[in-house]
C-alpha cells in the first residue's frame, strides 16, 4: 500500500530488520538506524533547516546555556512525570510535535504514531500535511489524546474544512502554526526534487504531482493570501476548541495572542526549517512565560532529546514540551512498537531526573530549579 | 585583450566552463569554483586579510552574536526587498562593493558587473583602482546607479581629476576611503610578487611595471602627504555629489563625518585588509548608528553572505549593506550571468526573510528585530 | 582470595606489571595505564557520568572559569600543605572521596587506599559499597584519619547498624550521601550487565548476585522508602560523631543543611553520575560557603586533579577537597604505593603552588587569591 | 667553544644552513626552523610551561579579548614608532625579555641579542642565568640600553655582587624578578634531566655540573631564605638604578612595589612557566595602569607576536612590552641577523599599525583605541 502511496520516498521494509530496542537507552540513538531506513530525499528533507542551519544547531546546543540546581532530602518517593495538560492528565509533560509524513519514515505512519501515543498516554499533534486522513488516525487511536495541526490554506473555505473535520473526529485543540506565511529558504531543496507522489497529502485536494521545494510555497505562501491576527479571530469562531499558536518567539507575540483569546502558546521555531539566525525555543521561553503572566499554558519544542531537557523546560516554565524528529527516528526504526519505547525513554528519564532535581512531579518544579550556565573561557 | 592586459594573472577562460547556475543555491557556493578559475597569486591577493587575519575571521563569525526576532501575522502579502537610497529607490538594500581589478576574476570586469547591478537594479560602486576606465564602465551600464570609490592621491590633481571624471560620467556619489593611510601588513604579499601587468590599473597613470605589496604603498601611502579631515573638505568642494565615507569604524568619526557634511556613514574594516584585532562592523554598527542619529545614511559591508544576515544589519539602523567578494567569485565563475544569479539569490532571501520576520519591507525592520545572541557555556 | 570475590571483574595482575611511579608526574597520568589493568565493564563503571555526561565534563572544565591572583614577596620560607580539618591536623587539604568497589580496581582494595592515606597524613572516606569491611579497613590502617560515607538503605535498622559499626571502628565522621534518592539515568549500564559477584560488597547483606544498572535501584532506591531532612535528625542520633552531608549543591541545601546540625557540607554532584546539566561544584562552591557563613566546614570534590584545582577551591572557601578516580587509578597502576605517589604528587604540587600564591599555607589562601576568567571572543 | 660549554644540548651549526630571511614576514614564522635547529631537551626547557599550560596557552590567546578601535583621517604623516622609556629614547616600545641560556640557540649567545638590540635601538634584559658574563655581554654591545634581570640567590653577598657588576657595567636598570620564590612545577622537566654541561651559567659560581628540573630549586628556591618586600629594600639601597619589578599581576603588588620606590612594574607571569591557572598579563594590565596611577611605567611580556598586540597593550596603559621567545627563535634560525630581521619585523609592523589606528606615535594612543571583544555565541 505504502509502494502505491509513496513510489518514490517508499519506505523499504524489506531492507533492514526492525531495530532491537533492548539496544536503545536513548532516543537520540534511533538516528543512525533510521537514516539506514529512511529514502535519502527524505531524510534530508526530514532533517534540514533553512539557510545556513544555526537555528537547527542552536535548539541542540541552546540547553547548554542552562543548568539544573538539584534539591536534596525532599520526599520524592511517590516520583511521577503525571501531569495535567489544558485540564486533563497527560502520563508525561512530553507531547509529539507535528510533522509532515510520517509515511515517509514507515507506512504506518500517524497511525502508529497516534496508537503509540495512546498507549503511553500523552498528546500526539496529527500535521495538516500528514500521510492519512484526519478521520483514519481518529479510528486508529480513539483514546489518544489528539490535537490538530492546521497550516492556513489559500482557500480559505478548505482551511474551515480541516478545522471542522478535525472537531468532527474528536481532536481536542487547534495548533494553528503562525511561523510560515512563507516557507524558509532550504538551499538543499532548491536542488533535490523531492516528490512523495500522488496522493501523498491525504488531507489536502493537491493535484496528483507535488513537489516541495519552491513548488511548496504554492500551497500556503501568504504572500497574497494575507493571514493576519484578524483572520485568526476568525478561525477560532469555526469550532469550539481551544487555539494553541505555535511558533511564537517574542514576547510581543505572546501577549497578541493571549489578547486574541489564545488557549495555548507554543514556543517553536520550526525546527529550525524557517528562519534562520533565530533564538533556540529555550532561550525565549522565559520572555513568553513572563509575557503570557499565567493567562495560558505555554509549550514548546525544539531540542527536546533527553529528560534533563525536559526539567529545564519546565523549570523555565513550560506546561509541556513536543518533539518530533526523535519519534520519527523511533518510528522509523520499529514502527509502532518503536515510538511506545522512545515514550517510555522520555517517560523514564523525566521520572528519574525529577526524582534527582527533588521533585515529585512536574507541577513542583520551579524557576528555582534552573539558572544560567556560567560563561567558561576556553584557555 | 584581457592576456595582454593581465599576462600574470589572466583569467583562464579555456581551462573550465562556466558554473551551471542552476547548481548555485546561495553565494557561499560560488567561492569554490571560483577558486578554480583564479589565478593563485589574484586568489591570494583577493582572499588574503592582514597581519593574522582576526579580523577577516571576525567579520564572517560576528553575525553569530546576533538574533533575529521574528514577528508572527503580520501582513507580509506584498513583501518587497524594495528600498531608498540616498533618495532613489533601489531593488534591494545590498549594493556591490568597491574591489580592485575584476578582470583578476573575469575579462569583462567591471563592465559585467556594472551591467549585472543594472540588471537587478542595485548599486555598483567602482573603484579607484578597476580594470576599466570611470568612462568605459558608465558607457557599458548607463542606466546603472553607479557610485565611485575614491583613492585620495600623492598627486593632489589627480585626485581631483578622478573626481571630475566620475562626476561628468553621471556616477551618483563619491566613496572616499578613509580607513587607508598605508597599507595593512600582509604576510603573503611580503612573498608573493604579485603584478597585474603594464596598464593593469585603467583608471590611474602608473608606470608600467607596478607590484603589490611594499611597492602599493607608493601609490597610495600618505604617510608623507597627509589626509585629513580638512582635505575631505576640498574633496568635497569639486563636485556637487553627495561625498560618502567608508572605513568609519568609531562613533567618534561617524560624528566627525557628519560635522564634515558627509551624507553617508559606510562602516567597514576594508574586508579585514588593513588594521587586524578590529571589531567587525557588525559588532559596531549599531555605536554608529547611535552617533549619526539619523543625520546621514549608514551603509556597511563585511561578512555579508545571505540575507539573513542583510536583515541583521538593517535590525542595528543600516540602511543597506555591500559585498564584494561574493560576487567578485560569481563573476569568475560565469561572467555577467554570474553576477545576476547572486544578486537575485540574495534578493530573493532577503524578500523570504523579510516576511518570516514580519516584515513587508525593509523599511520596516527595527531594532526590535534583532537582539544579542545569548552565550552559551561548551561544557 | 581476589578472584573468588570479583569472577567477572578480577584485576588481573598477571597481565601487566607495576607502572614505574618514576615516569608519573602528575595524577592524571594514571589514567591510560589504569584503564590497560581494569576490566573493561569495571571501567565503564567507574569512569562514566549520567545522561550525556554534560556535568562530569563539566566538572573538569569548570575549572577554566577562574584565576589564581598571585602575590609576590610574601613569607613563603615555611611554606607547608598542613591544615586543620574537623578540628585535627590533615597533611594536606585534599582527602580521598569515597567510591565503589576498590577491588575493581585492585585485589587490596580499600586496605590499599587506607594505608596510603595514613602514610601521607590525609583522610579516606570509606564507602558503604566497599569492597571490604568497615572494620578490615579500620584494622588495616588504625592511624589513618577514616571517614564513613553512607548510603541510606530500604532497611532502617541495616542503615542504622552501618552507621554504629563505623562508630564502633574508630571511623571519625559519617558522610551522608544526600543526592541519590534514585540512580542517575547510565545509559550504558542499561545495556552492560554489570556482575562484580557474591559478596562483592562487604558490609552488605545482599543476595548472592546481585547487578548494576536497573538492579541497583532496588538496594537504595528511595522512591518508596523516603529519605528526607526529618530522617536526617534520626541517623545523627546514632553516633556521637560529626555529620557531614554529601552531594549539597545549592546555597538553599546548605542552609537546610546547617539548621539541622552538619558540621561538615560536602559539594558534589557525585562525579557527574547522577542528575546530568547541573553545575559544576567549583561553579557554586561559593554560593555554598555564603550560605553555610563559616558555620560548618564546606568540602568539595568533582574535576580535582592537580595542585593548582585545589588552590581554586580554597580560595573559594573550601576548608579541603577531595577526589576519588585518579586515586583508584593509581591503585590500578601500583597498589599501595601507587596511592602514596599521587598523594605525594598532589602534596607536593599544594605545596608549590601555594608558594607561588603567596601564601605559606591552606589557610593563608583567600577570596583575593582568585577571580573569574574573563571570557575570551575566539575571533 | 660552545661544544665545550654545553655538550649535551650543543647548537649543531653544521646540521642546517641560516634561515633565509627573506622568507620571513612575521616572527611566528622563525618558530618551525628553530625548532629544528635547537636540541630537544632546550627546546622542552625553552617552550614548556607550569602544570596543564593554560597559562602558556592563555597568554597567547587572550589578545583575543581586546579590539583595537582605529580612528581616521588624522594626521599620520610622520608616523613613528619612536618613544621614551626611563627618560631615554627607544626606537619601538619592543624590548627584549629576559630568558635563560641564549647559547642553547645559538653560540653567539646573548653577545648576539644585544648586538641586535644595539642596531635596532631598543632595550635588551640580560639574565641572572645567561650564557654570557654581564661584562662580556656589556662589552660586545657597549651601545645598547641594557637591564640586567635579577634572581635573587640563597647567598645575600652573592645577589649583591651581581647588581654591582651590573652597575659597573653599565646596564641602565635592575629588573627584580619577583615571581619565582620556588619554580614552577614542570611536568616534563621532572622526567627529562637536561644539563647544560659545566660552566653553562657564566655569572652563577655553580658547581661543574647542574641539572634542572627539581634541583634548580637548590638555586634559587627561597623557601628557606625568604625574599620580601623588606628585602626590596636592601637590593634598591646597592646600586643607584632604576629598580623595576618583574612578575606582578595585581593591582594589590602594583601598589606595593611603587610604596617600595619601584621605578617600573613589569607585569608578567614568567611565560607561563611559574603558577598555573592564572591570568594572561595583557588580561590584568588595566588592572595593575589603574593601581599605579601614573606614579612609573608600566611594562608587560606574554604574547607578544605582532605589532597589533604591541598596540593593544599600549592602550591599556603600558609603556613598553617585552617579548623573548620570538627573539630566540630568531637567534636560532640566523644568529645576529636573525634577532635584527625579527626586531625589524616588530618595528614595521607597529609602525603600520599606529598608522592604521591614527596614532602618530605610541604616546598618541590612549585607552579609547582598546575595547573589548564581544562574546560571540557559538552555534
């Protein structure tokens, strides 16, 4: 099925084995593997970033400008990443971002990452430009808690379509991402023509033929289709979920937002794939906290690899965090049963540094709990 | 005629085809094959920086202290990299740098240059000491914006004449370089004869045989004829041409300059040619700006390779940015058309950054737009 | 008598000779030749850190954020390492740290350890995860200055029992090890099976078998049993004898510390093996010394190599440090008499450098004698 | 002769030919051929530093922490190197640092360096431990404004002799070295014996045959016979010159030394090869300028290799520097000629660089032409 779908980015299965994820301690280890299992077109469209990649390179290395100031002899023996998340218990302060495709990694795609997520309890973000429909994944993962991802369209009438689908089928909030009023400039893209085939965008009435790169831009470029802060008054009058903006990274914006009547602030810069020589996600989060002043939760991804990175998230004051590529990685490597392990890594990890930052839950942790790296001269 | 101009250094137009520009996705990607195409002895003359090269270094790395903030719904639907300059709009706000002798890179010097800014519609400023005559360059690209870069002269005269010669070939502006007292030290140039051959300097009348290195230092070295601030007031008094001065690198001398009436501050180290363990001008640009409080323009070059890094400037108060050597490589690679391409390169990611900052124009980027990178400790 | 203990891990004596301690300059010399006679499992035990391993780098680089201030022309003619620590005499202000499991390292194991310390006059902190028993230990070296650190157990009465026995033996102080309510996330012990064998640990009544890794949280993990500061009073009930806390590394612990009768606060992030991203303890020593404001003594250990390191930390407060790998490494290297020539080095490398300070002892050195580095821009 | 005075460590004049000089166009460049011109062990000696070398290294580096500002259009037409040192003219404000056993070189020895000294008009410091007699060195360069370098030695009658040989042979000033009350701790000089054969320390009564390392502590080690500022006194009270001290690093000993009628404070950290972890000179000269407000001359080594350096630590407030390995290099590579071409290099190069900042001279430049880098961020 997957063959028909994708003839050219056709994830392989019969190439390589699943991985084994008794191998697996953490889940920046799925990456080798996956690169093994993954169309090379693909991969370097999975994994780039816009213009010369600092802003790809800084949302790793960005957590190194913080440190964690562990508390000892608190009771910490009832230790749980539990949390709740827009009113209701997530297993884990850690969602799964949004991402194109996943059939680019495994012909499962959402379905197995929406099932895994169901399984391990936590939020999954299903893209606007996922592998199956809106209404599949519903079916596939009734339970998951399961939040839609809407790129605004050129049609305007096709953008109130997904939103409404998406209520229809039982998604709990909007995640209308702000950052792409064009697509950023991706110099590998402009030379490999990368084509997931007819029917590819199984959300999307796009002709048979599609290809990303320059050709993306036809499909969401704003540049003549203005979506403004207006026109977000308005697709929030089209269902009654809570709207999270993602890709915010100022203050300002984050204020405009809650003034828009925003649920959720979604500290992002899209992995580093739109505009370049911008701040790691964790560098601002402390200047969005300050601005939303509690009138709503605020999230964030980028760099998110491990559950130290999670505690200074938190400690920054992040509600919750997301990430992406790892889970696609894991996804890539094992499927399903490899996205429900990287879960349980990230669910692990978040347990036991808790435990060590003295902690019991994400709710104790606090701005306490980080403070700056101190500059070291090289000698 | 370029061999008989150049028998040293003469561009090898048998040896390699020009660079299939479709390959070429930003200007960074044309320096490689230029390198090819370049006389070893012009590479080194055109590449090298001063003494140990801090300063060349420090140009391209001092963006990375820089952030772009970017805004979110703005209306970008009509982004342009549109701009003024000295009062007349130019297409984008990167112009072409002043450099010496093109025909290292190419035969057609600065005539393909000069025709490639008019193509794009941005400014070329050619200098003192080109292949091709004030004249022969004005003829080639009339409806060019043509700035001239002025060399004062031992020979007081002749530096008048140069001045009356830009001005009666319509070039718009004087450039007089200011941060050139003597030459920088040059290591390589201390070995390396480097000698263009007999008329190899179009627009000055030098003996036949001149070589670089300590014996530049005849030409232009003013330790016995000194230049100072009240002879830029003579300068100024030959042409009723807006006089711009580049190599300002202190607060202090762009206040100067203005109190000597000059209508554009250019911040520049000389592309890290002259004094080393200088700031790059990024790094000083905003002290600049500060001192000139909007009293005259400010222009700067140096390290600017993507547009990402043109919106970095314009975020301190510039105006707009040059580059040479970028386009100085584009030209070896493939004559006029390689000129183009880059220049439509940089257009189009300045145009792609101004609306992921939310920007619709560069007018109106602000300082708000960027903020210091933050440190981050290497554990 | 060593193999039967440790089958899997023997130190294999027969392999490699003696290093010759003439070719030893410096302690961390040690290491290359110490990890050719330890077993490899054994190794990745001792010397791996948590997570990424950003703190246990850390704690060796921090170092580089600061500087010695000397002062010249003072009175060194008496120069001397002697200082006073817990109210008695200490040949130098660097002790032994305690670590596991000696025995991986070499047959004579902590008997090794205790008499080197007791020849060069400084004190060794026996662990709980000895490989031999408190009192072996004691018997072997009854005029060393013995400290007993210890590790809270599920079992209340097993802890309390440790902690009389040590008492009982002659052992001067009681290091509670405060900062491991769970094991740091190890990802390599996840997938080594790490077996020392039955009765590996002697003062332990543990099963037969017992492993590393994921087993280990089950001997002193305190996520159902807490350890918290009301317990704290409890053990210091025990024993008449000094309580010092290990593993304090904020100011808020420190004070925590002092109001519930320390008289000794170890800083530590235990060699980087449990929460990962924290600080280094160079990096809040002083933090640390403001709060306890001469109340109790501060000690630290973590990145201690050289003469120069331990000057650092005096001059940040610190009443003495302590290190824990280079020793083991020189019990790999030589036994007994390897520990003596590291502690000779150390000895004589205080004794240099406090010379070369200006200050003819430990307690000459103070907060002038060090500054911070001044970041350095690398051009 | 020289076969005779230094056996082991002999210059091997026949193995290479002179460097050609003409290939050297910055005293960095005489490094690679001295080495292979300078016996292994002397080169240990001469190149090593104390403990790890992050002061060797630092004070290299730390350059990079300064930008110079460079002002234009001032009058530079008589630019000169040209300044006044105690009272008397220099040709630059480059002397030549004191350093051990010029013979280890070149046999010519320290006749050599201040013959140099004497063509290039500048100050040379001849050392306690030179090749040469204080009379020999004094008669080969008659002309030559000479310092003679002072280790204080255990014998009180024995330290007194050499200031009054000095005295009477004319040298201009004494330079105490002051940070050497035992030596550092070398790493390698305790595994390497290097013996420089008898006789080798001309001014020095020492028995025939010396080794370093830990016995050249028996020389001038004062552990035992203690050297104060009390004893500053004494040696000021023997001869009626100039006392100036070398080796502070602190305002604190700054102001001490002037309270003691210092004439100069030399601020230095020997190359690196005393204490460890401290800061480079050009790092604490602000620091020591302020203390001294004026009331003597400030002076530097560490790290000087270009004129620009030169530069830097002239706007921070120093005099003079000094600078001695380049210079053995340069004695290595071509005897005589080689230490003028070297000077020459440096005096080319300030004399550019002045030019380039706008200074006339070095008494021109003021703390306004230095300021500091500005951290970058590393992506």
């Amino acid at each position: 099925m997957t063959d028909e779908i994708l003839p050219a980015l056709a994830y392989r299965p019969l190439d390589l084995p699943p991985v084994d994820l008794e191998t697996i301690a953490n889940v920046r280890e799925f990456e080798a593997p996956a690169r093994e299992r993954i169309h090379e077109a693909a991969w370097a469209y999975l994994a780039g970033g816009a213009w010369d990649g600092h802003t790809i390179r800084a949302n790793d290395r960005a957590f190194d400008g913080f440190r964690l100031r562990p508390r000892v002899l608190r009771d910490v023996a009832s230790v749980s990443p539990m949390t709740t998340i827009l009113g209701r218990a997530a297993a884990m302060p850690v969602g799964i971002a949004p991402a194109a495709l996943h059939a680019l990694a495994h012909p499962d795609a959402e379905l197995a990452t929406a099932r895994a997520a169901a399984a391990e309890g936590t939020i999954v973000t299903v893209s606007t430009v996922a592998s199956r429909t809106i209404e599949d994944v519903a079916a596939a993962a009734p339970d998951a808690r399961r939040w839609f991802q809407l790129y605004v369209q050129h049609d305007w009438d096709q953008t109130r379509s997904l939103v409404e689908r998406a209520a229809a089928a039982g998604y709990e909030a909007i995640v209308v991402t702000v950052d792409l009023p064009v697509l950023g400039y991706r110099d590998d893209l402009l030379r490999v023509r990368f084509d997931p085939g007819p029917g590819a965008y199984a959300n999307l009435p796009l002709r048979d033929t599609w290809r990303a790169g320059r050709e993306l831009d036809e499909l969401i470029d704003l540049r003549n289709v203005p979506m403004t802060w207006e026109r977000l008054d308005e697709i929030r009058s089209w269902a009654p979920l809570p709207l999270i903006l993602k890709g915010i990274m100022t203050g300002e914006d984050a204020r405009l937002g809650i003034d828009h009547g925003a649920d959720g602030i979604w500290v992002s810069n899209h992995g580093g794939r739109q505009l370049d020589r911008v701040h790691a996600p964790i560098e601002v989060l402390e200047e969005v906290v300050d601005a939303v002043e509690g009138r709503a939760e605020v999230y964030m991804d980028g760099g998110i690899r491990r559950g130290t990175d999670v505690l200074v998230a938190l400690g920054l004051g992040a509600t919750a965090v997301f990430t992406a590529r790892p889970l696609l990685w894991a996804l890539a490597c094992a499927g399903e049963p490899g996205v429900v392990h990287a879960l349980r890594i990230l669910k692990e990890e978040v347990a036991r540094a808790l435990a060590l930052l003295g902690a019991a839950s994400p709710a104790e942790v606090t701005r306490d709990h980080v403070s700056p790296a101190r500059g070291i001269a090289r000698p």
